[in-house]
C-alpha cells in the first residue's frame, strides 16, 4: 500500500537528519502532483509542464517539458544545475568529495520528473554524498549513482563522415537520450521516428552541411566503456595512452563537459538508454533492481544470470535504434555484442545465448590474451574475468565486421554496438585515478583498435562513423565515510525496503 502522508514525513525527516548528513546528499520523492528533494540544509518542491501529455496522464517527450518552482526552504538542494562542474581532470582533482553546496545537478528537474513516471518508482530515492563509500555493501574506491555532476556525466566522442572535427569541446552539454536520435540523424534515418523518444541529436557534434549534401555514414559503430570517467579518459587520451582514441579524436569531437545519464546513473538503466532515447522511468529499465508493487517481487536485471533476459522488464511500445533503422531500411543487419540492452538487434550476443547456440571458444584465462595488463590480469579477479569477457566481444565484432562470424555469414553492419565492461570493473576497483583505471583504458583502445583495424580491411572504415559513450561517470569515494540509512529507519518504526541502495518502497 502507499505510505500515508506521516510516514512520508517521518521517512524525510529521518534521512535529513543531521546524523546522515555525511552520507545522505538529498531524498527526492513525488506527491500531490509535485517532486520535492530535501537535504539537510533545505528543501525545494517543483512542478512538470508536459504540453504533449496525453489525456490519461501518460507523460509526453522529456525534450517538450517545463518546470516551475512551488516553494524554497532553506537552500535550495537542486538550485545549481550547472553541466560544466568538475569537466576537466585537474578541476576534478582539485574539488575531491565535494561538499552539496559546492556539487551541481545538470538537467535535476528533469531527471526527477523521468524516474517518478514509472508505476513502480520508488516512494523515495535517497541520493548518497559524493564521499560515501559503500562499506556494508562491499564497497569501492570509485562510486557512481548520484545526481551529481561527477557521477552523472559520461563521455562522448564522435568521428567519420556527418560528424564535426572540433576536437575537445567545452560548452555544449548532451543528455543520455540524445545519442539514439544523434545515430538515426547521421544515417539519414527521421530521429522523430524512434517512438516516444526523450532526446534530440546532437547538434553540437553533427556536420549538418555534410548531411543535407548525403555525405553522412553508411554505416556507424558505437563503443560503450562502461563506468569510464570522462576527465580520466580525455587525459589518458592527451598523454598518448589510448593511441586508437586519440586517432578518432584527431578528426572528431569530444564532449568535455561530457553526457548526462539518467537517474539513477547506473548501468543497465543507461545502457537501456542509449538503445532507446528514452529515460529509465519512460523504457522500463528502473534501475538495476527495483520493487514490483504489483507482483509483489524484486525485479533484478543488472547480473550475470538476469542479463539474458532483461529486457523482458521493457516498457510496452518501447523503441530502439535497431527497430528504427529496420523499419526505414527493411533488411538492414545491426549488431549487438556483449549488450543486455540488444533490444532489436537483428544479431545479439544475449539472443545467442537466450536460443542455447554455443558462442564460440570463451578464453579459460586472461593471461596471455593481447591487450591484457598482466600486473592486473593476475592479481585482480575481476580485471580477469572482464578482460576475458571483452576480449571475447572483440572477436565477436571482428568476426561481424569480417563478413563471418559462428561459421556464419553476415551482411555489413549498417549499425554495430559493442560493450566493453573492463573499465567498470577497474575504475570501481581503483577509483578513477588510479593506475587499474589507466590501464583499462589501454587495453580497452587496444581491443577499438582491433575492430577499426577489421573495419579497414572490409574496405568501410571511410564510410563509417564512429561514436563513443560510457553509461555514467565514476567518482572517488573515501573510505572514512561509510554507514546506511537503514538503521535509522527501522529505529524510527517504518517499514522499509530498500533496492539497489537507495530506492526505497515503504510498506513494501
């Protein structure tokens, strides 16, 4: 049952309370047809204008949507939603763990207003401090989820025909749901024809003189290095680390005040994203595990025995790059490698796997393995398993981009998706600055190079735009700054679940 008005109540005031300050940034939660974010220091409570609503309450584009501000109480939680906090490695490193009233929140009404429009959103979000550091769960160096600017923002790069040749980039700020329509519009494709699309391309980084004259890509391919810091990887990039990044750099465009991902910035509900336009609250993908109010159950996607068949949790009518491009080009062959989002994909790593067909010779260890960091690769289990799991979804990519691929023939690509999971696994291990973070990205450029290399020798790599993206950022945690809210929850008498830390269902 919904909670009653008091517990609503009790449950902020618990969480704000000056005990949690240290790990409680804000509670975000939605009632009498308006959002509220409390810290301990203020509050804000905020209204959507959606001119494209439909008559039954459904809500129309993000894209179309307006926002007024009811009250203010104290300092205002959201007040700064500034997209270029913390964009550059040495403004980063110089406002380590900061504190709320120094952090920004691009696009926080928005992103608020998406989450509270699924049926089974939260009661209340709890928004943790960019230091807190999840002791009682595991814990990492690196940590991400949070509306914050360091957190929420990924990076993006773009490179070949139809996208400007700008360099880095400072000023222009994307969203998440930007990249399908960006992708649908470099190949000629309506972007309004992705059905119940949250975002617009991106003009910032599209050659639309190219465009308009038909010199836009045959084909793109798009890389996704999930958890990579943006600030990390544009450094890494400057200091010569990732040769094959900075080679699409040199005639491309990067972001550096980067991409903003949707709450929570996590990573199936992103990777959703990106395939969709459309934010978490909008295709269904809430979060990497939620509560299902009506089934009564907890709803998990985001693991190795839930990736296969995520997607079912979809949001019916939901809309991809891959059924778009099919429905202009009937025949069009996409591709989907190492992705759960594969939505649509005419060849899907997960389908494969979904229809029992062996997948080829998985590699049984990572040592040995190019672009493989043995310093790493040894002592680390997770560098392992990913560095196996990435290197089997180059050979995948290669084998598509080839021609052939499981004794399979394949036509050319006209879009190709490949998840590199690495550099999650080595920026949670380290932290973002570490140097497991920096070698990840090494040896991640190694295996973009290799499916480069593939697309020159089919003779299309001058006819090939390639993008690339993460799914949230990653920011330093400190280790000092651990504990949970639950506690103080239950010692106030509520009845609480809380799913993937930090969605919580009262009375569940």
């Amino acid at each position: 049952m919904s909670p009653s008005a008091a517990e609503l109540d009790l449950a902020v005031a618990t969480l704000v309370d000056p005990s949690l300050a240290s790990i409680v940034e804000m509670v975000l939660t939605r009632r009498d047809g308006a959002y509220e974010a409390h810290a301990v220091d203020g509050s804000v409570r905020f209204r959507r204008h959606d001119p494209a609503a439909a008559p039954d309450g459904s809500p129309g584009p993000a894209r179309d949507w307006s926002f007024t501000v009811d009250a203010v109480t104290g300092r205002d939680p959201l007040g700064d939603r500034a997209t270029d906090r913390f964009a550059g490695l040495d403004a980063e490193l110089a406002a380590r763990f900061p504190e709320r009233a120094a952090n920004a929140y691009p696009f926080a009404f928005e992103q608020v207003a998406q989450l509270f429009d699924h049926p089974h959103a939260p009661d209340l979000c709890v928004v943790h401090t960019a230091s807190h550091h999840w002791a009682e769960q595991g814990g990492h160096i690196g940590e991400h989820g949070s509306l914050g600017a360091v957190q929420s923002r990924a990076p993006f790069l773009i490179s070949g025909p139809g996208a400007r040749s700008d360099g880095l980039v400072a000023g222009p700020v994307a969203q998440m749901v930007d990249i399908a329509p960006t992708v649908l519009a470099l190949l000629g494709v309506d972007p309004s024809t992705l059905a119940g699309a949250d975002g617009r391309p991106i003009d910032a980084v599209l050659d639309r003189a190219a465009l308009d004259r038909g010199d836009g890509p045959r084909h793109v391919v798009g890389f996704l290095l999930d958890g990579c810091n943006p600030n990390v990887l544009y450094d890494s990039v400057a200091r010569g680390e990732a040769p094959h990044i900075a080679g699409l750099l040199s005639d491309g465009t990067a972001l550096r005040d980067g991409i903003v991902s949707s709450l929570p910035t996590v990573t199936l509900p992103n990777h959703t994203t990106v395939i969709t336009g459309r934010h978490p609250g909008h295709h269904g993908i809430l979060h990497n595990a939620w509560w299902d109010r009506d089934r009564r159950e907890q709803v998990i996607t985001n693991s190795p025995e839930t990736w296969a068949t995520a997607m079912d949790s979809l949001s019916p009518g939901t809309d991809s790059i891959h059924h778009a491009l099919r429905r202009a080009r009937p025949g069009c062959f996409t591709a989907s490698v190492n992705e759960p989002a594969d939505h649509g994909a005419v060849y899907s790593t997960f389908d494969l796997m979904r229809r029992g067909v062996r997948m080829g010779d998985f590699p049984r260890s990572a040592e040995g393995l190019p672009h493989s960091s043995e310093m790493f690769v040894r002592p680390v289990k997770d560098y392992a398993l990913f560095t196996q799991v990435d290197h089997h979804g180059t050979e995948q990519a290669v084998g598509i981009v080839d021609g052939r691929y499981l004794d399979t023939d394949h036509p050319l690509p006209t879009f190709l998706w490949v998840n590199y999971a690495l550099t999650d696994s080595a920026f949670h291990e380290g932290g973002p600055h570490s140097e497991i973070a920096r070698a990840s990205i090494r040896d991640t450029d190694g295996r973009i190079g290799e499916v480069l290399a593939a697309l020159e020798r089919r003779g299309i790599r001058e006819q090939t735009t390639v993008f690339l993206c993460a799914d949230h950022g990653m920011e330093e945690s400190d280790p000092a700054v651990g504990g949970d809210w639950s506690p103080a929850l239950a010692e106030a008498g509520l009845d609480v679940r809380d799913e993937a830390f930090g969605f919580l269902y009262i009375n569940p």
